[in-house]
C-alpha cells in the first residue's frame, strides 16, 4: 500500500547530505533532472527512506532520496519487473488469448502467468523473445496512471484473473496501471523510463502454476526469463545455467546410483547402498565435529496438538503438516514433527538446570516430515520427509555474544571443508510475529551487537526474521556460483516464555534462559543435493561412496587383486573390485563414468613387486600411472582422508613418482 500525502512540502535529503525542498506529489524525474540532465538519462529508479520507486511515482513523503543507476543492485529487479510486463506485452500481440496473471521479478530474472487453452512451446517462447525485441526497439514509455476501482474494473473487464486480485485491494489503497505501447497493467510498479531500457534477455523455459498457489485453482503457464544491463552478465549467467544442468543432482544422482525416488512414497528418498555410504560419511563428519561441545539427543516423531499449540505450529503451520487422526477422538489430534523445536524444549523441561550448566547444546538427527505439495517437490530440495542437523542451544543472556561467535565459527569453518563460501545476512522481525516490541528490540539488539563484535561483513535483511526472533542466515556459494541460503542462528526470547522454561542462577532464583536455534547443513537431503552439484558428483575421497576401485588385467592376477581389496577394505576403505570379463578399458571407463577417485590396476608387475598403479580421476585417458608400493598409496589415501582434502593432486604426484 502506498501512503498518500500528509503534508504539502517535502523535504529530500540526497545522499551527500544537500536538500531539496519540492512540493508533495512532484514526480522524482524532476527531482533528478534539478541534480543533472546526464544523471536522468542514466537513471533507472529512485529510493525514498529505502523504498524502491520508479521516476513517475508521486513522491509522497519527507525523507532521504538516492537516484539508482544500472550500477545499484536494487535496479536490477526494477529491470527485471518492468521485463515481465514486456513479455507480457509480447505475449498479448502473438497470443490475444492469453489472459495475464502477475510478473514479478524474482532473484534469478522474472515470470509471468497466463492463463491459455494449450500449453506454450519451444517455438512460442521464440516468437514471443522476438516480439519483445521489437517491443524494446520501440522505446514505449512506461506510463503510470492512477486510476479509480470503477475505472480498474472497466479497463481489465476481460482479465478475470486481474478482477479478482483488483478485488482484494484495500478500500484506500491507490490502484496504478502502467501501459506500455498497446498492453495496459494493473501494477504497483516500479518499472524503468521506457522499454529500450530491457538490452539483454532471455526466455529460458516454460511451467506450469497454479493460480495463486492453489492446487484447486486453475493451472496457468508460467514463462521464465532473466534479464541484465550487461551482455557479458547474461551471457556468464546462461554458461552457468548450461553448467547447472550438466550438473543437475537428478541427473548426477541417477548416473552414480546414489539415490532414487518413488511414486509409492512421494517426496520421501530411497537411498542405495552408494548414496547411503555418501549421506553416513556425512553424518559421521558432523558427529565427529559436535563430539565435546554438544550433547545428541533423540526424541518421538508423533506428538499431539496440545504441544503444537503452545509452540504456535497449530494455528501458524498446521497446512504443512502430516496429520494422524485419533481413535478415540475421531480427530486428527496428532502430527508427525515438523521441525524439533519443541521437543527439545520438552526434553530441557524434565530436569532442573544450573546456570553453570549452560550453554547446554542439544542436537539431533532426528527425521521430520512436512506436507509440502505435491507440485513443488523436486529431487533431493524439496522432500516431505528429511533430517536435519538441528541444534538448540539454552543459555544465558549476557552469554549470547560469545555463543554466536562461536556458532559462526563453527558453521563457517564447516562450509570451508567442501570449498563452499558464504555470506551473512542479519534479518530482523516480520510482519506476522509472536512476542511484544519489548522483547523483539531485545532480541535485535542482542543479536545484531554479538554479530557485529565478530567484525564479519554482513547484508541487512529487514523483516525477513523467523516468527519467534531475529536470525543470521548464511548463504553459500557453490563452485559455479549459485548462491544457496543453507545454515542460520536464530535468537528466540518466545519459546522460552510460552514453555516456560527455567535455570537456577548463582543467586539461587529461577531465571528465564534464551534459546538459539541452529542449523549448519539445513535438510542433509538437500545439503547432499547441493554437493553433488557443487562437485558435479566427482565427490572429494573422504566422501566419495566409493573410494577405490580395483581392476585386475587378466583373471591371472584376480588373487593379488583380491589382496590389496581386502588391504584397503580392512584399513577402512570404500573398495570394490571389479574383476568382470569385460575389457580393461571398458572398466576403467565405467569406473570414470562412476567419478571413482582412484583406480587401481594390478598386473604381473604389481602382483610381483606388491605395488598398484594408480589412476587418478580427472588425469585424462593419457595418463600412464606409474606403480608405486601399496603401503605408500595407502599411507597417502589414508591421510586424505583424515585431513577431508579437497583434490586429488597429493596422490597425482604420487602416482607420477
């Protein structure tokens, strides 16, 4: 909703401290043409106390102004919103069937629905990235008009989908269209001056949507595209995207017989002997890291709704979860766990505490189960039924500064082990929140300074926060790029008060501990999804589902194989032995098809000398391993192991040796 006017002047304040005094509902094109002729050509928006509006918005407000230009991120999207409506546009002259849905921009371009007969194909995604082009050339300004409800419903009477969100419009709120050329919207904005702004495009693929979300609702077809201010940006994001689907886990996934799913049970993953050993070697890794600072625990799956209740699940979460019906009751008065709060808080409930006791730091491996739709499962990301690393600490409040620093650096040195990078990002209380102002100011400023003590750069995120409390998220980038929102921190002063919980203090009186919630990995399904991806599935050796393998020439030399298979099985090895009748070259193939690390090829020199030679993955059907003794190769694989290294370059050197 926009604020109209309270008062007749406005005064801006730019960003080198100067003023501008202009009269209320002055379009902010004059206000940067009075900055600079040159500075309005480049402009694309405007940001007033924070908010993004476009250059024919009405200023309604005092406060700070900041012209954007290609060169602010926030433009980006502006771009890309206003990229939407143009392929609407497009759509529109090719399709006049089409009725329109929404376009927004989303954080890897944009899409718009359309509600149509048939589906759209290849060959109408080429017709319609043409037409946009053609549209951009002709350099329509974006033309916004604040219009009437009666006026609003005349002008989209043909577009019920518009009807019904015009419908839902606030009794004050003021109702913008914006016309580009021949296509008029029903739009809060912002968009950039004109059409020719959009330069570097791309529609990139086609999907269905429910109206709204709703799964009762009438299916529309969703077009996807992104868009940039610099060719060389669409292009490095196309490259990536091509290598993203090269890489795609499904696909990876079903290659290296990691995992598989099933129609029997929806959303749940069946993991095989190899992709079991990949999620275990996880798991083994991150228990050997919470060995002497956290206590594991294990709690039910099935609760009732009374604990639901007093978590607040009940009434805010209920939709996503699995409901069980009660016999006696004939109600559906229980749920499998959703997430494990407050089990934990049951657990932490059954016994005194001491306040020399905290912080006490339970986590488990639980399995959680979350009803997600059907259509918006995809592989090992979206699941019904996952495990996470979940962490609840209790503590005390002057002890929250150290705990997060020490939290950071746990996760954060977590992430450095697969080669990931990460960013931080601080968000603060949402809209729909439990907990008084009092307690949310609290938890903020508590939150912020144990952030901002560690000295670490991070990105403000307002109202992005959890219902409960503030959170620090941590997002990650893989090797090609992609950014992925993986661990958090969260500071709950809620919980404590609505389970009531309790520490005796030095003073001997009870006292209200906080609670921080804590995940590293997220869902591990969907934390081994990104690895996959990340690796492309040629997994570093410590995780690697099989480690070695092992390719006798001949039938000849099958004993000594069987030898230095039991060697390395008996030192802890994920080994096979592959002594089919096939050619070696057909094995050692199909053990590079498999991304095995290390292949080991044992003929009568080998059986001989007692050494292997070893093929390192990646080196190329050129390489010529050399043998070196058993004992050496397996010192040095052991020690990769042991340090989780990341290449294989310490073994390529000593296969070369």
């Amino acid at each position: 909703m926009i604020d109209r006017p309270t008062e007749s002047t406005l005064t801006l304040t730019l960003p080198d401290g100067s003023q501008r005094t202009v009269p209320a509902g002055t379009l902010p094109s004059d206000v940067v043409k009075s900055i600079g002729e040159r500075l309005l050509q480049a402009a694309v928006a405007v940001e007033v106390n924070g908010a993004i509006q476009d250059l024919v918005t009405p200023l309604r407000a005092s406060g700070t102004f900041r012209v954007l230009t290609d060169r602010d991120a926030p433009a980006l999207d502006v771009l890309r919103h206003s990229a939407a409506h143009i392929l609407a546009t497009a759509v529109r002259r090719v399709r006049p069937d089409a009725k329109i849905g929404f376009g927004p921009a989303i954080d890897e371009g944009f899409y718009y629905d359309f509600e149509v007969a048939e589906s759209f194909t290849p060959e109408d995604l080429s017709a319609f990235e043409n037409e946009m082009r053609k549209v951009t050339a002709e350099k329509y300004p974006f033309v916004r008009e604040e219009v009437s409800r009666a006026e609003a419903q005349q002008r989209f009477v043909d577009d019920p989908l518009k009807l019904e969100r015009l419908s839902e419009l606030g009794e004050d709120e003021i109702i913008s269209t914006y016309t580009d050329g021949p296509f008029v919207d029903l739009c809060r904005g912002p968009h950039v001056p004109d059409t020719s702004r959009l330069k570097h495009f791309k529609l990139t693929h086609t999907a269905g949507a429910y109206w709204r979300g709703d799964s009762k609702r009438q299916m529309l077809q969703r077009i996807y595209g992104t868009a940039f201010f610099k060719k060389e940006d669409l292009d490095a994001y196309l490259t990536r995207i091509e290598e993203a689907k090269k890489r795609d886990h499904r696909v990876v996934g079903r290659q290296l017989d990691l995992f598989m799913m099933h129609p029997s049970s929806p959303g749940a993953v069946f993991w095989t002997e190899r992709g079991t050993a990949v999620y275990n070697a996880l798991n083994d890794f991150i228990r050997e890291r919470q060995r002497d600072d956290f206590h594991e625990i294990k709690t039910p799956l099935l609760y009732n709704k009374d604990l639901w209740e007093i978590s607040g699940h009940w009434g805010k979460y209920r939709e996503n979860m699995f409901l069980v019906l009660d016999k006696e009751t004939g109600e559906h008065d229980f749920s499998l766990k959703p997430m494990n709060c407050p089990s934990h808080y049951l657990l932490y409930q059954s016994k005194k505490h001491s306040y020399r006791e905290l912080p006490l730091r339970y986590v488990t491996f639980d399995v959680l189960h979350r009803n997600e739709l059907t259509g918006a499962l995809s592989g090992l990301t979206r699941v019904r039924q996952f495990q996470q690393d979940d962490c609840h600490v209790f503590l005390r409040e002057d002890q929250i500064k150290d705990e997060v620093h020490f939290l950071l650096r746990f996760i954060l040195s977590y992430y450095e082990t697969f080669g990931l990078t990460s960013n931080l990002k601080f968000a603060t209380r949402p809209a729909v929140r439990v907990g008084t102002d009092d307690m949310w100011d609290r938890a903020e400023s508590s939150l912020k300074a144990a952030l901002e003590a560690t000295g670490m750069k991070y990105e403000l995120k307002e109202g992005d926060g959890a219902f409960y409390g503030p959170k620090i998220d941590f997002d990650v980038t893989d090797s090609i790029g992609r950014p992925w929102q993986l661990g958090t921190i969260q500071l709950d002063y809620s919980n404590p008060e609505r389970f009531d919980l309790s520490y005796v203090g030095e003073d001997n009186a009870s006292h209200r501990p906080v609670v921080i919630h804590r995940a590293v990995s997220g869902s591990l399904e969907r934390f081994i999804a990104i690895l996959i991806e990340h690796f492309a599935g040629a997994f570093p050796v410590w995780l690697a589902p099989e480690q070695v393998r092992i390719l006798p020439i001949t039938d000849d030399y099958r004993a000594y194989a069987e030898q230095v298979t039991k060697r390395l099985y008996d030192a802890g090895l994920r080994v096979h032995l592959d002594a089919r009748a096939e050619t070696l070259k057909y094995r050692v193939a199909e053990g590079a098809r498999m991304k095995v690390p290390y292949m080991i090829v044992v003929g009568k020199r080998e059986a001989e000398q007692g050494t292997v030679a070893v093929n390192v993955r990646g080196a190329g059907e050129k390489q010529k391993p050399n043998a070196v003794p058993l004992e050496e190769f397996l010192s040095r694989i052991l020690e990769e192991h042991r340090t989780r290294a990341l290449t294989l370059s310490a073994h390529a050197r000593a296969a070369e040796a």
